[in-house]
C-alpha cells in the first residue's frame, strides 16, 4: 500500500536532495538572521 505522501525517498534524504541544497538553505538563514538584526538595532536604540 502507498501513502499519498512520500516523505522516505531517494535514500531516506527528502530534506537536501542535492549537497547544495544543504548549503543554500544555511546561507539562506544566516542572511535572513542578519538581517532581522539589522532591522532591530535600531529600533533599540
């Protein structure tokens, strides 16, 4: 029987199907977080 939703393909990696994708969504984050930063700094001040 198959679930209508595969999550446990191409070798139980759903998540970063290729290498890249493991570096893009990383830099992805950190620019997100920076800036998130830079817009709150300066509100603080």
């Amino acid at each position: 029987m198959r679930t209508p939703i595969h999550l446990k393909r191409h070798g139980d990696s759903y998540f970063h199907l290729h290498p890249l994708h493991a570096v893009f969504s990383l830099m992805a984050s950190f620019v997100l977080a920076v800036l998130i930063v830079l817009m709150l700094v300066p509100l603080a001040r």
